[in-house]
C-alpha cells in the first residue's frame, strides 16, 4: 500500500498540466544556469581582458538588480496577462536576445550594449519564476499543493545547477576566446527556445488568470501595490522589531557573502591560476561554487537540530560569530584548497542565517503583511549582495590578495553576531 506522501508524488506524475508546467520550469532555469556561466566567462575569464572587481560588480548588478526592481511589481502584470502567454513569449524574447548578444559578442561590440542586452534576458527571469510559481494551483489539487510546491522549485534550482554545470563543461572543451563566449551564449538562447516550444503545448487558457471585469486599472494597480509595500514596511517597523533585527543580520551576512564571492572571482581568475589560463580561473571558480551549494545543503539538514538546541537566535549568533573566526584562519592564506574549505563553511552559515530570518519573519510578521515583506527581504538580499559587489571594487587588488578586505568582513561578522546578540536579547525582555 502506497504512503500519502508516494500517493501524492504519483498523483503530481499522473497531472498532464503539472508535467507541462514542470518541463518548462526545468527547461527555462536549465538555460539561466548556462546564461549565467556565460556572463561570468565573458566578462571575468575572457583571455583578451583583464577583468576588474568593477567588472565583477558589473555583472552581479545585471544578474539580481532587475528582481529587486521588477519583484514586488509583477504580480500586479501576472495577474492581468496569460500566463501561459507569458511563458511562451518571454522564452521566446530571451531566446532573441541570446542570438543578439551572441552575434554582439561576435561583432566586439562595445560593454553597454551587451549589458543592455543581458540585463533585459535577465529581467525577465522574474516574470518567469513568478508566473511559474502563480500558474501552479491551476495544474494540480489542492491537497497536492504542498507537495508540488516542494518538487517543483526543488527541480527548478537543481536544472539551474546542471545548466551551470553544463556551461562549465562546454567552457573547458572550446577554444577560449570571443566565439566561445558567443556559443555558450547560444547554447543558452537554444535552450531558452526549447522552454518556448514546452510552454507553447499548454492549454492556452490553462494557467489563467481569471478574468474580473471589476479589476482596476493598471495604473492604479501598479500604484495600489506601491503602497501595499510602504504600508509592509511601516508595519515591520513598528510592530515586528524580532523580524526587523533578524532582516539586519541576514543582510549583514549576504553583504560579507557578497565581498568573499568577489574575492574568490578574482583568486580564480589571478592568484590560483595563471591569468591567461582563463579555463582553468573558470574551473577554480566551479569548485568554489560547488563547496559552497554544499554547504547551502547541509545547513539545511543541521539547521532544524541546531534551533532546537540553541534556538533561532542563537543559532543565527553562531553562525556570525564563527564566520568571524574561520573567514581570517582559511583567507589570509590566499591559497585554492584552504578557500574551498571556507567555501563550504560560508555556505553553512549563510544558508543557516537565511533559514533563521526566514523563519523569525514568518513567525513575527501578521499574516496579512507577510507575502509584501518578504518582498522586501527579496529586495535587500539581492541589493545588499549587488552592494557588496560595488564596495569591494573600490578596495580589492586585481590578484584579490588582500588582508585588509579579508579582516574587514571578519570584523564584520563579529559586529554583526555582537549586535544581534544585544538586539535579541532585548527583543526577549520586551516579550516578557
């Protein structure tokens, strides 16, 4: 006899509209992991430039500044167009746009104008991800939606990761140089075709939304939403100061993230390798990346023991607090194989951070508040992030080599875990 769990996972299989959705969804977050490596190889590995940390900056602004920007409005808009539509012409565009950066990488056309373009696929990334995530209770039951919600995005992130693992391979197979860049971009613009071709075979009507002749319009919408957002935000400022401290301290964590993640860019690309052996940069960077998504996962099996015994708020210190410690130990060394074990280790504590200021807003945040702030926390994950970026341009060496960066985010992370701690402490008193 099958388990309710096996049931529902077979009743998902069975649903020819969530297989539809599915595929899509993979398809469409496989081409963003390939389009990703793509601006990295261009951009910081290329063996004809002599990429910068403000290059770095560059692309990390292009990658998540249009899901700051976009976010916290496109539900208004996927609330009004098709989403099936949506899906298909917005795969549809992105593959466009890949042929035209491809043939803009080909042509060594000026940076601003392969920016413009990158920038736009990536905008509508959001569109994407948001209407996949709205169309979903159209394709499955509702005691299935649980469960649907926990495979779907799972699947998503891990095509993402095959398609980053995917660029990295064709990257170290072709000879490095414009027409590499150029064809792993391609690559990309195919597969973004493909997720066209899969949203194309949905029902048309399938995904919705429904239509409400009583809707207002769209200015006043976008306008409405605007102020839904400004009214989240007075609320998490009076009312939810355990919500507003742990916000701090996530972003504190992503800032420092953020700085270490342009260090390493530069390390690969100078300092481990040498800087004409651009495949080479781009394999080092790989393994970086790799160390640090197995740390994201094995925060998220230690985290649930780690709470119950030191609870949300001393877990999020913890992870601060060590991260002050093991960030100066296997940095200043400035060598490959102890930054693979600090890799991992801020993979750990900053996915440990996130899952206790996700929980402590979910638990401090009224019910009605809590959807419009977590797209303010969105929007401060990626803007702190793109920050980062932007601060450690002006300060880091071109090799990375620098011990002054290094201890500043350790100092860092120790403020951070210090305040917490006090701000915590004080959120508790005032509880009683």
């Amino acid at each position: 006899m099958q388990t309710p769990h096996r049931a529902t996972l077979r009743g998902l299989a069975h649903g020819r509209g969530f297989r539809q959705l599915l595929t899509v969804r993979m398809l469409s977050q496989l081409s963003d992991g390939v389009f990703q490596v793509s601006l990295a190889a261009y951009v910081i590995f290329s063996p004809e430039r002599q990429s910068s940390p403000e290059d770095i900056a560059a692309v990390l602004a292009v990658m998540l500044l249009p899901f700051s920007v976009v976010g916290p409005f496109a539900g208004v808009l996927l609330d009004r167009w098709r989403r099936r539509q949506v899906l298909l012409v917005g795969n549809l565009a992105r593959f466009g746009l890949g042929l035209v950066t491809a043939a803009l990488l080909l042509g060594s056309a000026p940076d601003r104008m392969y920016f413009a373009s990158a920038l736009l696929v990536t905008a509508l990334n959001r569109f994407i991800l948001a209407g996949l995530s709205a169309a979903l209770p159209r394709v499955v039951e509702p005691d299935q939606l649980v469960t649907a919600n926990a495979v779907s995005p799972t699947l998503g992130t891990v095509a993402a990761t095959v398609g980053g693992t995917l660029g990295f391979l064709v990257h170290q197979v072709l000879p490095p140089g414009p027409r590499a860049d150029a064809g792993l971009v391609t690559l990309a613009a195919l597969l973004y075709l493909c997720a066209a071709l899969a949203a194309q075979r949905i029902d048309r009507d399938l995904l919705g939304p429904t239509h409400h002749p009583d809707r207002p319009p769209l200015g006043r919408a976008l306008t409405t939403a605007g102020r839904d957002l400004g009214r989240a935000l007075r609320h998490l400022v009076r009312d939810c100061r355990p919500a507003v401290h742990a916000l701090a301290a996530v972003t504190l964590a992503r800032f420092c993230y953020g700085v270490l993640i342009v260090v390493v860019l530069m390390l690969s690309r100078y300092t481990f390798n040498r800087p004409e052996d651009s495949a080479a940069g781009l394999a080092s960077l790989g393994r970086a990346v790799g160390f640090s998504a197995v740390g994201f996962f094995i925060a998220a099996v230690v985290s649930p023991w780690c709470t119950r015994r030191l609870g949300l708020t001393g877990w999020m210190v913890a992870c601060l607090a060590s991260a002050a410690v093991f960030v100066p130990a296997l940095g200043l060394s400035f060598r490959e194989g102890p930054g693979l074990a600090a890799a991992l280790l801020l993979g750990v504590v900053t996915q440990g951070a996130k899952i206790c200021a996700d929980t402590l807003v979910q638990e401090s945040v009224e019910d009605a508040y809590r959807g419009r702030v977590f797209a303010v926390y969105d929007v401060l994950f990626n803007i702190s992030f793109v920050a980062a970026a932007g601060v450690t341009a002006l300060v880091l060496p071109l090799n990375g080599r620098s011990a002054a960066v290094v201890g500043g985010v350790a100092l860092a992370y120790a403020a951070g875990a210090v305040l917490y701690a006090r701000a915590a402490r004080s959120d508790r008193a005032s509880a009683h």
